[in-house]
C-alpha cells in the first residue's frame, strides 16, 4: 500500500506563518506558481514583461488554484548575468505593484538574495514573503533584515552563486551537509526573532543529477525541523538532462517527482505548471485520506 497506519512523528511540524497579520495555514499542501519577470530565466525568460502579460499569468496562477505568487526579478539560472540591485528592485516593485492592486487578497513572495531589494520593495509595495535562494550567504544583511520585517521567510540551500553553482558540486553527503546548513542557520534565525521560515532543499542549486535524485529519495529526512517544507523542481534540467529531453518536454517528469515529493513531506511545490500542480496535490490527498 502507498499509504499505510504509522505513528505519528517525534516532532510537530509548523504549519501556520503570519503575513501583514493574516494567519496563512499551511495544513494541505500548497502550489506556489513561478511568475519571472526576467528577460533570460531558463524555462519562462522574456515571457511576462509588459504590465498585461504580468497580470494575465498572475491571474491564470489565481484561476488554477494556485496560492502563494513568487515574483522574480533576477534570474538564477546556472550562469545567468548578474544585474545591479537598482534594476532588480526597479523591476521587481513595478510586478509586486502591479498584482497587488489588481489581487490584493493574493500571497505575494519576491524571489530575491538582496537585503536592500526585499527591503525597499517590502516598503513601497507592502509585505510578502521573502523567498532567498542563497539562505543568507549571499547578503549578511538578510537575516536582521528578516527580523526587522517581520515577515516570512524562505531559506534556500545553494553551494556557489548561480554564475558558479553547477561548476562540479561537491558533497560527502549531500543530505548530511544541507541539514547541517539549515541546523545552523535556522538557530540564527531563531536567535533573531524570526518564527516564521520555511526550507528548502534547493534542488538544482549547485547539485549534480545524482545530488538532486539522492536528496529527492531522502526528502523525508528533513521532517527533523519544526517547519514547513518547499520543494522546487519544476522543468529544471535533473530531469530533461537525465531524460535527453528538453525543459519544454519535462512537465510529464516533472509531475512526477511533484508526486514524490508530497509522499516524502513537502508542503508547497513550487511550480511553472500551476493546474497540473494543483491536480496532483488533489489525487495524493485522496489517497492519504483514505487511511484511516
């Protein structure tokens, strides 16, 4: 059977964070649709710049069910150009703006590794989520910045920058070394303040194709923390590089390691494809509901 009686775990997984005052429960699992407003992000770059192609996405996320909008300004593909803060901000304060005026009941993350960024967005355009593919080792600001906010925050694990990241990665054991980054970094957080964090793993992020496919078969062991947990392999090239296929090709791929992850504990998939997203929490949470 996939799903069978167990005991419940040691622990008690988090599963509320608190947004401008509003209690957001993360007690079934939740898609995040990707919304790039960058001209070269790997699968979607060039495709929502103008303000109508902004909304119309930010709607279809909305329409498919999709709960939390991740806005990005920068892209993080392996060796993308860096841009300057001023124009990531620039960029990223016009899309915030933009869907909060049309949606203003929509969660709204910004995907970005600058404290000064997340900060002068969060001031002119309201709070959101802060969503740091560098977990802080890219800006030592971030972490009191985060505390400052007083918003949530998701902490990404990665090896490198993105210019340098998939340069020939290097683990003992990639599980191992990314729960004791989190361990260590979470304390930190702690120490600051800061309640409401969500991890994840960064697959893709200075991780070869054996690394994302060892951390995806051992996803569980991340139940260990007190929070929720993101996983994001959405189109990314462990799949259509394994596969010999294409990022265009992968959604099928793409579908199913959505559905290991739920079985091994993530609460938010992180997606291109919000209505397949959407479909497999809804046939993964009628099974587990069969258990009784």
């Amino acid at each position: 059977m996939l799903f069978t009686r167990k005991k419940e775990p040691f622990y008690s997984r988090k599963k509320t964070i608190t947004l401008d005052g509003r209690l957001i429960e993360i007690d079934h699992p939740m898609v995040m649709g990707i919304l790039n407003v960058t001209p070269d992000s790997f699968f979607d770059g060039g495709k929502y710049v103008s303000h109508k192609a902004i909304l119309k996405r930010a709607e279809k996320i909305l329409e498919e069910e999709g709960e939390i909008i991740d806005i990005g300004a920068y892209s993080t593909r392996p060796g993308a150009m860096d841009i300057p803060a001023p124009e990531e901000a620039s960029k990223l304060k016009s899309a915030v703006g933009l869907v909060r005026k049309e949606f203003p009941d929509a969660i709204i993350s910004i995907d970005t590794f600058r404290a000064s960024v997340a900060r002068e967005v969060i001031a002119e355009e309201g709070p959101c989520i802060i969503n740091d593919i560098s977990g802080g080792t890219m800006d030592d600001k971030m972490f009191e910045t985060v505390a400052e906010l007083g918003v949530p925050y998701i902490m990404m694990h990665i090896q490198g920058t993105p210019q340098t990241m998939q340069k020939n990665p290097q683990y003992d054991d990639v599980v191992q070394e990314i729960l004791m980054f989190f361990a260590e970094r979470v304390q930190q957080l702690k120490l600051l303040g800061v309640k409401d964090v969500i991890l994840d793993p960064g697959f893709g992020f200075g991780k070869s194709i054996d690394h994302n496919f060892d951390l995806m078969n051992r996803l569980d062991s991340f139940g260990l923390f007190q929070f929720p947990l993101l996983v994001g392999v959405s189109r990314k090239s462990m799949i259509w590089k394994y596969l010999g296929t294409s990022a265009e090709e992968s959604l099928n791929a793409t579908t199913v390691l959505n559905t290991l992850a739920l079985m091994g504990g993530a609460d938010i998939l992180r997606v291109h494809d919000v209505k397949e997203a959407v479909e497999t929490i809804k046939i993964y949470s009628k099974l587990k509901s069969m258990v009784k």
